[in-house]
C-alpha cells in the first residue's frame, strides 16, 4: 500500500483503471473497498457491469431514496444475506417485510435511553479493566485494536447475558471470528448471485462451530426464560418481555438467539473498531488529545467517566464520529433493485445491484471539506452536515437500533483511555484499512501509552 501524505492518515488506495469479473473478485478477496473507483470520491454516480448491472451511489438526494422514499424496493442483497444467514439466521438485520417490521417493533424499546444508560455501569467497568490492562504493559506498545475488541466484548457478554455462567462467551467470540476470517471472503457464488444451498467451499470450514454456538445460544435462552430476570434487565431479559405493539407477537427461542447473536456480532466488533480506529487518529494529533483531555478534566476530574458524562462530553463525541467518518466499520453495503428505478437521472433495472460505498461517501469531494483529513471539529455544527452525506449507521427505517448503545459506549471507554494516558504512534506500525466484513486495522494500531 502507498504511504499517505505525512499530513494525513491511512487510507485506502482507490482504484484508477477498469478491473475485470476475475480482476475484481481478486481484489475484493484481499480488501472489498479496492474495487471503489477513485471517481466514486467525486462523482454522484458511477455504474458499470461485472457479471451484472451495478451502481455506486453517493448522492444523498438519491441515497434518501434508495434507504427512505423508496426503501422497500431496495432489500439487502443476495451477496450480504449469504454471507451473514449462517450467522445471524432471519434475525432482523437480515429479514425484508413484514417479517423485519414485527421484530423491529418487538425489540425497539430494549434500546430506549433508559435501558441504555441502565447498562452504562457495565461499560464503565470494562473501560476501566482495559486501563488496567494498558498501564500493566508498562514501556511495551499495546495493540489497541485487539484490547478493543476484548473490551468491547467484554461489554456485550454482560449486557447481554450478565456474565451469570450460562453462556460461554469465549466460545462465541471464537466461532464468530472464525466464521467471519472463512466465510466472510466474497465467493464468486456470490457475485453470480448463485442460491444459498449451492455450497461455498470457504464458508463449510466453520458450519460446525456456528452449529455448536447457536446450540449453546439457545440453552441460555432457555435457562434464562425458566429463571427470569434478577437484578437490572439485561439485552435477553428485555428481548424475552418484548412485545410486538400491533400484532402481540413475541420473539420464539431461535428469534432470540438470532437477533441475540447479531446484537453481538454487531454490537462489540464495530464498537471496538471505531474505538480502535479513534485512538489511532488521537495518536496521529496531539492536538487532538490534548483538546479532549481539557473537556474530561473539567467533566470529570480524576473519577471514571460515566454514563451521565457522556452528554457532557461533546468534543469525545466528536472524536468518534469523526473516526466513523474516516473509517466506517460498515464501509459498504449493497441492495437489490425489486422493480425498475431512477436514480440521478439514470434508469435502475428490476435486478440492479445498488452500492453505497460509504467509504467513498464519506470521503466525498463535494460533501466534505479536506475529505481526508482528521478534523473532529467539523462535527461541532452537526445541522450544517448534509442528510444522507454521513451513514455510519445507515439511516432510514433501517438506521441501526443500537446506534446510541454504540456511541455511549464508544464515550465511555475513549474517555476513560485518553484521562489516563497519552497516545502516541509506534513508528513503521501504521495500520492499513482492509475491509473484509468490517473495515479493520489490519496489523493492529501499535501505540504507546503514556500515564499522566
């Protein structure tokens, strides 16, 4: 990868020529955002055909289309439903219709800032066990992407289950980076749009242990459903009392183990990955650190930071949307044209493969002033953002139910880690952004942590 201006952070080199069906299946085996045109960074548009008609679309105007106006003509695609279904099942995230809406209703109020800020003593605790873990290292780098995962999936096992026994955390945080490292490859298959029950070679290494852990998934849910609740409500406990308002349905064993198990796939790497990425750039500006540092000491001192802090932490804030910006953990998603379209002025087929790169979005001349650039400020007038210019959680009626459970928790932990140390980069050890499933820091964020 070609080293950046000295003046920027990492970044993914888009490319400049055409690629070929095999060109691009080779590329996206490496890292999928190597098949955005460097042009999806200037243009509203770009459409082409590899194997079938696809579209990349950074307009906002046709992006609120697409996620808003007419959102029901625009399903996930083939490719993301193979991908993830071994995983997550028909959890919502990947059901369409009237099956998603019953279980959205269902599960909308476990994330109400109530039950949210309930959990925030969990994500307090968690940031403190890394600080320990950090300040135990003594003069060694740490690997703050692998700490972040660690945390954050710390986080999710207790919220989750509340780390009564019942369920072997360990073993699903195993069996999902197994299954994301063999299957999470794009096939050609997929590409071709060839059925599920067509096997993938790749993705038939971990079946097995994504059997083992949705068997275990569902004797907790079990356990807990004869138990009950004890103490605050957890995310299962919640789930278990949900109630679709309409139609009175509930959530059956396999339901929630789906959903259960797509609130932990998405819900502590992504986290973990914005923090990650976050304290990389904070390392790459100490003016940065030093701004976010002044608001911590004047919130909260020398004490730990808070669920009740994180509305009085703006610049914290800042910082992390400013690292979804930069690297959003989703960096693409894909869509299905249902029936016949237009977007920009262009005509979409019935059949169309609708991209939204938000990488490039995000990255976008026209939207973004010095789109490469590591400025958290640009987030302190968030009316003056452009809708449908920023999407680290997608938007429309499929905007993502745990975005504010994210953000508190990515508040909470940046916040705690930048009170207690200062960052500062390990020469020759920048990460690279490559994204496979999630856009990752591949070759860790290596920093060094100073206590203060």
């Amino acid at each position: 990868m070609a080293s950046p201006p000295p003046t920027l952070p990492v970044r993914v080199p888009l490319i400049t020529e055409p690629v070929g069906i095999l060109g691009s299946l080779k590329a996206a085996r490496r890292n999928v955002l190597s098949i955005i045109p460097d042009i999806a960074t200037r243009q509203p548009m770009v459409s082409g055909r590899t194997g079938k008609r696809w579209h990349m679309v950074m307009d906002p105007g046709a992006l609120r289309r697409v996620l808003l106006e007419n959102e029901a003509n625009y399903p996930k695609s083939i490719v993301t439903k193979n991908l993830l279904r071994p995983a997550i099942g028909e959890s919502m995230f990947i059901a369409e219709g009237a099956e998603w809406r019953w279980q959205r209703r269902a599960a909308a109020p476990v994330f109400s800032h109530r039950n949210v800020m309930n959990l925030a003593p969990i994500m307090t605790a968690a940031a403190e066990r890394s600080a320990e873990r950090i300040a135990g290292a003594g003069n060694r780098a740490v690997d703050m992407a692998e700490d972040m995962v660690r945390t954050t999936f710390d986080v999710i096992a207790d919220v989750t289950f509340s780390g009564d026994g019942s369920f072997d955390s360990d073993g699903v945080h195993q069996a999902i980076d197994a299954y994301i490292s063999e299957a999470g490859k794009i096939s050609l298959f997929d590409i071709l749009g060839l059925p599920d029950w067509v096997p993938r070679p790749g993705r038939m290494v971990s079946a097995g242990a994504m059997r083992d852990m949705k068997r275990v998934a569902d004797d907790a849910v079990e356990a807990r459903r004869k138990r009950g609740p004890e103490g605050v409500p957890d995310l299962l406990d919640l789930l278990l009392e949900g109630e679709d308002p309409e139609t009175k349905r509930r959530m059956n064993t396999a339901e929630l183990r789906d959903n259960l198990l797509t609130f932990i796939v998405a819900g502590h790497e992504t986290t973990a990955l914005t923090l990650a990425w976050s304290l990389y750039l904070c390392a790459f500006d100490a003016r940065v650190q030093d701004k976010a540092r002044e608001e911590l000491r004047r919130v909260c001192g020398d004490g730990p930071v808070t669920g009740a802090d994180v509305a009085n932490l703006p610049y914290i804030r800042m910082i992390a949307d400013e690292a979804l910006r930069l690297y959003p953990p989703a960096a693409m998603v894909s869509r299905s044209a249902l029936a016949d379209d237009t977007l920009c002025g262009r005509k979409i087929s019935r059949g169309d493969t609708v991209i939204v790169p938000i990488y490039a979005l995000h990255r976008h001349h026209q939207l973004w002033d010095a789109p490469d650039a590591f400025r958290p400020e640009r987030f302190e007038t968030r009316k003056d953002l452009q809708r449908y210019a920023y999407l680290p959680f997608g938007d429309g009626p499929r905007i993502c139910i745990g975005a504010s459970f994210a953000l508190q928790e990515a508040v909470i932990i940046l916040g705690t880690l930048l009170n207690r140390f200062r960052f500062t980069p390990v020469t020759g050890k920048a990460p690279e952004p490559v994204m496979i499933l999630t856009l990752r820091p591949e070759g860790g964020v290596w920093l060094q942590a100073e206590p203060l």
